[in-house]
C-alpha cells in the first residue's frame, strides 16, 4: 500500500514538472546603479504550463519586461532558477542560448522590429535561416504559407515602411511562429495599434493557443488581459497577483 502510494506521488509529480514549459524559482534581478543596487525583481517563483496563455500586467517600470527578458534568455537573473522547455537558462553560453531561443522561442515586439531593408517575406525567413533546419526552398513555402494564415500573402513582397502598424505586427506574429517554437512571448504586442487591428492580433493569438502554444504577454490593455487564461500582475518587482481574471 505505501509503495502504491509513493509510486502515484512520484508519477504525480514527474507529471506536473514535465507538463511545466516555464518554472521560475526564487528568481532576483538587480542593476547596479552609481554606487548602489536596484533589485527589479524580488524571489519570483511560478509555474506555466504547456498551452497556457498568461497575461503579465503592473505599472510601467515595475519589473514585467524584465521578467520577459528572464523567460527568453535575453538578461540573466542575478539568482534563483529560470528553466525553459526542460533547459536551465543561466546554465548556458551566450551561444547555447542564441540556438536555443530560435527553436523554443518566438518573439513579438511592441515596435515590430522588423528589419527594414527586407520585405515581410525576406523576414519571416530569416529565423529559419539561422537555424537551418529547412532548406531553402522549404523556408520559402513556409515564410509564404504563415503570412496567409495572417492575412499577408498578397503583401509578402512589400517593405515594411509600405504597409500598416497592424500589418507590421501581424508579419511580426508570422515572423514568431517560423520555427513552430512552443513559446510565444509578447511585449506590449498592440500597444501601438488602434482597436480593431489590436482585436485582429488577438484573434490570431487565439489561434494559437488553440494550436497548443503557450502564450505569455505583457499589455496595460484590461480588456486584452481579461481575455486570457491567467493573469499575473507584477508590482515592485514582486508576483501580487497570479490567477483566472476576475470576471
């Protein structure tokens, strides 16, 4: 009987760790600043699970893009453990990391980011390019196939100072998605967008999570962050919230 029961406590919990795509455990970040230390964030700890989408909200400042920048390998925590996709972050080179973050990884800016000089399609193929898992006419095919699930196909050649913010930004989610990483990390992604093209990125989003993406975005939209799964709200660099939305 106890043998049963230690064996269904061990599966239990081999479960809960293996079905975790982030778990964060007592995580600080501090900057130096003149002859002093600004912690940013204070012992954060939490769990997300795979196809999850977690809404991350606070006041500016506050610690939300830091923590961000701690789930995609960009900054390293000062301490505490960061583990992504089964790979612990801090443990890795800078290189590990780059290689690493184009496969279990996408990225979608506030201010799209996208390379100017390029057309959307040229940068929808450029993370593929990095990892070189396609070749390139495969690359092609499928940079032509994520811009028609976003509604670009027929703007595919086009630079991006010749379309809109919001066609930008849906180039952007493609652009994310081009490796078919589990993860997609948003940053304030309809923070310059008007209301119906920020309800379009939403949608798409939507999307995604029903594909079984995980989703984490930081926004000051309520009505965005109401929409998802889970809320997290981040004041003074501490988790004082972590949820369902209140409906």
């Amino acid at each position: 009987m106890v043998l049963r029961v230690t064996l269904r406590y061990f599966f239990r919990v081999t479960f809960f760790i293996m079905n975790n795509l982030i778990q964060l455990k007592n995580v600080y970040k501090s900057y130096p600043v003149a002859d002093d230390e600004v912690m940013v964030l204070k012992d954060v700890s939490f769990a997300v699970s795979g196809g999850e989408f977690v809404a991350i909200v606070g006041p500016s400042g506050n610690g939300k893009s830091t923590l961000l920048n701690m789930i995609t390998g960009i900054d390293h925590p000062t301490a505490g453990e960061v583990v992504v996709n089964g790979r612990s972050l801090p443990d890795m080179s800078e290189n590990q990391l780059a290689a690493w973050r184009g496969e279990s990884v996408g990225i979608v800016f506030q201010f799209f980011q996208m390379l100017p000089a390029l057309s959307l399609l040229q940068n929808v193929v450029l993370p593929m390019d990095f990892t070189r898992k396609l070749s390139p006419a495969q690359r092609r095919e499928r940079a032509m196939h994520l811009l028609e699930i976003v509604g670009l196909a027929d703007q595919a050649h086009k630079l991006p100072s010749t379309v809109s913010g919001g066609q930008q930004q849906r180039a952007a989610i493609a652009r994310a998605l081009a490796n078919d990483p589990p993860l997609i990390v948003a940053d304030e992604p309809t923070g310059n967008l008007d209301a119906r093209t920020s309800d379009e990125v939403f949608t798409l989003f939507s999307r995604l999570i029903d594909e079984g993406k995980t989703l984490l975005m930081v926004t000051h939209d309520e009505e965005m962050a109401a929409q998802a799964q889970r809320i997290m709200e981040i004041v003074n660099g501490r988790i004082v919230r972590d949820g369902p939305p209140v409906l």
